[in-house]
C-alpha cells in the first residue's frame, strides 16, 4: 500500500469541488486502501481524496480508540440524508491544518447514505466522533476547511500562521 502525502493549506487544490465516483472498481479501492494506510500513518481518524490531490467523493474513517481493535469505514459518493437537530461543539482539527483547532459547531447526529469498497448502497446512523469526522470529510469533498466555519479573523490567523510555519521549514 503506497503512502500518499497530504496537502496542507492554504492551497488552492484543497478548495475544489471533488466528482462523483462512477463505479467502484479496482482503481477507487486501491485509492481506497493507499487512503487508509496514509491515514493510519498521519496518523488521522478520517481523510478525504481531495487531501492526497485526488478530486473524487472519497472518504475514510476509523474512529475506534488506540487500545480497540481498528474499524475503518470506506464511503463513496456519500450524501447526508438527515441531520439531528441538536448540535454539538467539538475542538476539530484537520490533517490539512497541522496543529491547529477550534471549537466547530455542527449537527451531532447524521444519516449518511453511500458506496461501500464493494460498491454496495449502505445507510448509516451516526452519532459522536464518527458523525463529527463524516460532517468534516464532507466539508472537504465540497472544497470546504474547518477554518471556513470561523470568522474571518480567526481563519486568517491560522492560515497566516500555516504559511509562515511553511517558510521556517523550508529555509530549515
Ligand atoms: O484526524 C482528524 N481528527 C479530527 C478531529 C476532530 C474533527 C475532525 C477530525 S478529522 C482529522 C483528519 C482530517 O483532517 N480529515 O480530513
Ligand atoms: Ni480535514
């Protein structure tokens, strides 16, 4: 399984649209798999194609805990069909904005339909972290950042940061 590096912001790949995904054939499970290793070694609890340059609505999660045994979850063209009307608040972060997170307010409950890795329709309930990491890897298929959910001042601050970060390690 191939690591693929992941694109930090700001960078204007990380605001595209990404395509659905015509059928689930070997390449999208590949992209699949190499997603999910990438993730793993990040290390990462959710990641979207769109973040390995890929603009296909691809994502994977697994949000099982350290000391649990691993539960990775592939979902392919996925649509949010219900959103809970409660909403939660959740410190985010993304592998997009090392080192960076805020408090983002979203629905704390989801339905989520999707492809699974053998192209077979499936629904899910969602609640807590799982639903949280779903909501965020939505975001990314629609070319959208945790960051975009805060006021401006709070996003320039940390993109600023992110390209000043970006200059220090490259003049290391
Ligand atoms: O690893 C991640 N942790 C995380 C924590 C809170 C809310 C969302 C996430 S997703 C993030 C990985 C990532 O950037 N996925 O796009
Ligand atoms: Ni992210």
């Amino acid at each position: 399984m191939a690591l693929m590096p992941i694109i930090t912001a700001p960078d204007p790949r990380l605001k595209v649209r990404s395509e659905a995904v015509g059928t689930v054939d070997d390449a999208v499970r590949k992209l699949l798999d190499d997603m999910l290793a990438s993730m793993y070694a990040a290390p990462g609890i959710g990641l979207s194609a769109i973040q390995v340059g890929v603009t296909k609505r691809v994502i994977v999660t697994d949000v099982a805990a350290d000391d649990e045994p691993r539960a990775p979850l592939f979902l392919v063209n996925p649509r949010i069909v219900r959103f809970s009307d409660d909403m939660a608040l959740y410190n985010e972060g993304c592998l997009s904005l090392p080192e960076h997170y805020a408090e983002i307010e979203r629905p704390e409950g989801i339905t989520v339909e999707y492809l699974d890795r053998d192209g077979a329709p499936r629904s899910l309930d969602a609640g807590g972290l799982l639903s949280r990491c779903i909501q965020h890897e939505m975001d990314h298929l629609d070319g959208i950042l945790f960051v975009d959910h805060l006021s401006a001042i709070k996003r320039n601050m940390i993109l600023r940061k992110l390209v000043k970060a970006r200059r220090q390690k490259a003049s290391a």
